[in-house]
C-alpha cells in the first residue's frame, strides 16, 4: 500500500472518530463497566449466599434464640393441703400437693423448684436452691402469697406496664445491627476482592490501556454497589418486618438515605484497602483486621455502651458504631435526618478521606 | 517512509535492572514490525511504553504523530493492546466481554462483527472460563480490534498455544496485516518473526543489536545453511580442526558430541563433509540440514540461544 493512501485512510477514520455516534444509554462504558460488574456478582454463589441468604439465616437464628417468652409458670410443691390453697392464689405458681417424701425427692431432682412445708407454730419453711434464680423467684412469690392469705395488706398500690410491643425487644435492636454488618461486608468485600482479583489477573492494566476513564472504573464498582443496595436492604428489612413485625418508625427516604450514604463510607474504605493489595490473601487479611474489631465493638449484637468510658469516643468514630446508631435511632425512636447529624457527619468522614487516599494510592497496575 | 512509531533514546530502569537501555526504534506506516528477543531482554517494558502504560525514564515516543504527555485520549482511541497473559473475566460470556471493549471506543465494528474478526462467533454466548488458550487469544484479539486501530500491540501474541492454535493466529495477523494496520509484535518464536514480520529489530540486554528483514538479517550472518550432525565412536573422537578444510564453511561449533557447521552452499559442503568423515573412519549418526534462520542470526550476535534463559 502506498503511503498517500495510508495516510488518507487514517484521516478518514478520524474524522468517523471524531463525527459523534448515535448509541444507546446502554453502550456507555459507565452502564457496561456497571452491568459487568452486575453480572459477575450474581454470577458467584458464593457472594449471593453471604450477601443474602447469610444475613437472613442469622436473623432468623437469633430471633429464635432470644425471643421474648411469657413469663414462666413456677412448679413447686407444697406438704399441705392449706399451704397448697393459699399458695395457689398466686397463679405465676404451679403447686401440686405432695406427701413429704416425694416432695423431698421432687426437689432434690428439680421437677419442683421449691417445696413448701409448715414450720413449728403456723410457721412455713421453704427449701430451695438459693443459686438458681428461679427458686429465689419462687421464694418471693409463694412467700406473698402465704402473707397475703394470711391477711397482709400491701400499704402501695402498684400496677405492671407491660412492654412487649415491637421496637423494644431484642430482634428489634439486632435487625439494624445485622443491617449495619450487611452493608459493611458487602462493600467491603464486593470491593476488594473484585478490585485486588481485577489487578492479579491483569485485567485492570488491559483496561487502563483502553481510552476508558479511569474514574470510571471505579465509579461502576459504587453504582454496583448501589444496585445491589436495593436487594441487600430490601431482604433484611423485609425479613425483620414480616417475620417479626420489626418497625421502621423513621421516614423510608431517610432510611434509603442513611444506607446510601453508610455503604459510599464502606465502599471507600473498601477501595482504600484494595488500593495497592496484588494478591487475595493480602486484602482479605487487611478487610478482616479491619471489619474484626468493628463486628466485635460497634453493636451489632449487643450495645457498644457496655464497653468503658474511656473506650466511647474511639468506638463512636469507627463507621460501622456510626451507621447502626444511625439506622436504631431512624427504625426504632423515629429520629430524622437532624438527629443522626453527628452520625452522619462520621460517615461523611471516612468517606471524604478514605477515598482521596485511595485515589493517591491506587495501584493501576 | 512515514512513521507510525518513532521512539529515540528511550531508557528505563528498574531498581537493579536496566530494562531498557537508550532505544531508537521506527516503525513505519502499514508494516509489520518485530521486536525479537530472550526472556528478559525488555521487549514488554518497551512495548508497554509506547503503550502509554509505564512511563520511561527517559527518551521520547511519537506515535501516529502524537505523544503521551499531550494526546493520550486521542492516542489510546487508535491503538489496539493485546497485552501478554491478560486474564478476562471467566464469568463473563465472549459477547459481553467485546462489548464491554467496544463501548470504550468513539468507532469502530460492532461487538459482533469483532468476534466474527476472529471466527468466535460459535462461542458468543459462551462463558469467558470454557474457552480454550487459543480462543482466548482470539478473544483478547478481538478486543484489541474493537476500536478499528490504526496500530496494534501484540505482546507475545501465541506464547504457550499449540500449534494449530498459533497457525490460527497467524493467519489472523496476516488478515490485518493486509488491512493495512501497522502492527508492533513482540516473539521469541523465530519462526513466527520470519513468517509475519515485514522487519524485525533483535533485542538484548535492553538494546537493538540487529535491525532489518528477516531475509537481511539471515544474509547478514553469512551463512545459508546450517548442518548439525553427530559422528565418531567412543573409543576415537572427531579431529575437527579438518572441517574448518571444508569449502564453504564458515564455522565449526562443536558441543555436547554434536557439531554444527555454518555454510554457504549446502550442496558441495555436505558431500565434503561426507568424504572427510569417509577419510577419517568414522561414522555418521546422525545428519541435519536447515536454512539458516533468525535463531541462528541470534546465537552469532550473541553466542546464545534464544530459549536458554
């Protein structure tokens, strides 16, 4: 080929280049880089498990284990038949009536948690094991009781509020724990093992060597996020709300609001932390050191007040303390957007500052 | 003759290694050009400069009249990479891969057309993971094609494929060849330099040694042919010092009981040979005959051969 036509070929394929080309919404690299990554995470059993089903089985688990019962009806025995009338009044106790010996036997074998036996001159003994907390409950009821048939009066009227409605049990603390922890892993994980796997394979270098923008590449990885956000939210509090009646007393947009912004923070971080890592194993053992100590102090499973004083302004300044303070305060106390400021402010944060330093740090190659 | 590719003086060292070593190197427009050497002999770190993916230390690029530092986006539009061991993503189907590729470019084929490039179009729905090194290949070949480049990097294009798979290859690069792209390949594969490469540049230690055609480069040495042959017994060696007698023959290297002659005219130095084993009393076991190749112009510039290291 001769060179003037070489020459002339490559001026008019520049100025194809250069004519803009009516496409779909669907061919830009920002909605392809984000479809891949889309399809690549349903394309993994194992992320669908851990991201879906994992957080559901553990609800579902601990909702059972520490679900709220009616208080327990006491068996204890009594030697007499007067005793027995007297102590039957209080109806938190199951008596039955026994001669001594079986009683004794009862007792010892713990059917019954207290017997009750009369003393000399109208006394009454109670035998029990005073390290088992329901002898001692047993103690203080059959003890009214016994008083109270015998004429006591009690000098203050009391009356019991009873609280056992939604927003106050343990599943109702648990579901913005667990939804925190969700949206933890998630971004974390989803993050770095795509990003540090993209970089082992040599993928990221073949796409940095294309005229893709490269803040594209790892803006598909929020907008994944974002998609998958939908699902992830949706399961858990869908599962809180039908199976336990767990409440979203705060505005939904709020709420909606609170996730987006909690899962950018992790996602950041997530970058930060797969920003140089070349190989799986040294990423996983800097997200786990990393989501560790929060899993353990941030409340998701219990309070992370029971923790010392001193320990309180640090534990509040990590992201995932932040996010799950913020979800209670919206789900179970209705607070608003004004009243998570500070939350929101921490997020914010490591936002702002984990992703600028995974900028400078990245490693593209 | 324009050029596609001018790079002078280029340098670029790693922390104990001089990869590159003050290169000058220009491709014309249109032609296929090889860039040959041994393992570690700079070839990817001076392809992955002028792909604009390390920075040199120092030296200048030009390519198809623009440079790095101030045209990139409009430079990354007209190049097609092909990258050495590159892994796509197995969870991703061919069709998904190539259009992910072609939405980065302003023009060129559709995905489709791209994989049809490369005779893939039974796999388009296949999984990225099933296919085979070959049709992997061919798929990162079609993802150096999407964007329509007016020059294509072929880093190590057939390392590690079977045979048929590299001849596959090859007759893809001829098609592009006569598209009229100028390509840069990097081998180490002798014969796949003579078959596709219009010049080739031989590389070591981060330096061109030898720059021509195949054809020149082979006449540079002098030498057309090449006879190997193994001959004597235990008990009475070869007297080789008799061979350098030999008419045409340019020289003798002796190893490992094998000898190898360098000659000019194939056909008066082996019965030349034959005689003066004949007039030693030894015999002949075992007698190879080749054109001299690019392998050969390698170990005469270098006293090495190419797949040592």
């Amino acid at each position: 080929m001769s060179n003037v036509t070489a020459i002339s070929d490559l001026e008019a394929k520049e100025a194809a280049r250069k004519t803009p080309r009516p496409s779909a919404w669907t061919d830009h690299p920002l909605a392809q880089l984000t479809w891949v990554r889309f399809l690549e995470f349903i394309r993994e059993p194992e992320a669908l498990f851990w991201v879906f089903i994992f957080p559901i089985l553990l609800a579902a688990g601990l909702g059972i284990a520490f679900r709220n019962r009616p208080a327990d009806v006491l068996k204890i025995a009594a030697i007499t038949p007067q005793l027995a009338q007297s102590l039957r009044q209080e109806k938190l106790l199951d008596v039955s009536q026994l001669p001594t010996g079986a009683a004794e036997e009862a007792l010892r074998t713990g059917k019954v948690a207290l017997l009750a036996a009369p003393g000399p001159g109208g006394s009454v003994v109670y035998k029990y094991d005073d390290t088992n907390p329901e002898g001692r409950t047993a103690r203080m009821l059959a003890d009214r009781a016994v008083q109270r048939a015998a004429g006591r009066a009690d000098p203050v009227t009391s009356t019991d509020q009873l609280m056992r409605e939604p927003g106050s049990r343990y599943i109702d603390f648990l579901i913005p724990g667990l939804l925190g922890m969700n949206l933890m892993g998630s971004a974390i994980w989803g993050m770095g093992f795509a990003i540090v796997d993209a970089r082992r394979k040599k993928l990221m270098k073949r796409l940095v060597a294309t005229p893709m923008p490269r803040h594209y590449f790892l803006l598909s990885f929020v907008l994944s996020r974002l998609v998958l956000l939908v699902v992830e939210v949706g399961v858990v509090l869908g599962f809180g709300a039908v199976a336990f009646g767990v409440p979203i007393r705060g505005s939904i947009l709020d709420l909606v609001l609170l996730c987006v912004l909690a899962s950018m923070s992790f996602s950041a971080l997530g970058l930060l932390l797969a920003s140089r890592a070349r190989t799986i194993e040294a990423v996983s053992g800097l997200m786990n050191s990393v989501m560790m100590p929060m899993w353990i102090v941030s409340g998701v499973f219990f309070s992370a007040q029971r923790f010392p004083d001193f320990a309180q302004p640090v534990i509040k300044a990590l992201p995932l303390t932040a996010a799950i303070d913020a979800l209670r305060l919206n789900m179970l106390q209705g607070a608003s957007l004004r009243q998570v400021a500070s939350q929101m402010g921490v997020l914010g944060l490591w936002l702002v500052v984990c992703f600028a330093l995974a900028l400078k740090l990245f490693r593209w190659r | 003759m324009a050029a596609a590719l001018e790079v002078h003086n280029l340098r670029k060292a790693y922390r104990d290694v001089v990869a590159v070593d003050g290169l000058d190197l220009r491709v014309r427009l249109g032609e296929c050009f090889g860039l040959l050497g041994p393992n570690g002999a700079g070839k990817t770190t001076t392809i992955e400069i002028c792909e604009g993916l390390i920075a040199a230390d120092s030296g200048e690029v030009e390519m198809l009249g623009m440079r790095w530092e101030s045209d990139a986006g409009g430079l990354r539009q007209r190049l097609g990479i092909q990258l050495q061991d590159t892994q796509l993503s197995e969870k991703l189907t061919v069709f998904e891969t190539v259009r992910l590729f072609r939405s980065f470019y302003h023009a060129g084929p559709s995905a489709a057309e791209a994989i049809a490039l490369v005779q893939l179009e039974e796999k388009q729905k296949a999984r990225v993971g099933t296919l085979s090194g070959g049709q992997k290949q061919r798929l990162a070949m079609a993802c150096a094609l999407v964007g329509d480049p007016d020059f294509l990097f072929l880093d190590e294009p057939t390392t590690g494929l079977d045979p048929q798979a590299r001849r596959q290859l090859w007759d893809l690069i001829e098609e592009f060849k006569l598209a009229g792209r100028t390509i840069l390949l990097t081998t180490h594969y002798m014969d796949e330099a003579e078959r596709l490469c219009d010049r080739v540049a031989i590389m070591d230690h981060g330096k061109i040694i030898a720059l021509g055609t195949p054809r020149e480069l082979i006449a540079s040495i002098g030498v057309e042919h090449v006879v190997e042959f193994s001959a004597g017994v235990a008990s009475r060696a070869l007297a080789v010092s008799a061979l350098h007698e030999i008419e045409g023959v340019r020289d003798v290297k002796a190893e490992n009981g094998s000898v190898q002659l360098q000659v000019t005219e194939l056909h008066r130095a082996v019965p030349a040979l034959l005689a003066e084993l004949d007039r030693q009393g030894l015999p002949l076991t075992e007698l190879r005959t080749h054109s001299a190749s690019l392998e050969d112009v390698f170990v005469t510039l270098t006293g090495r051969r190419l797949r040592d290291e």
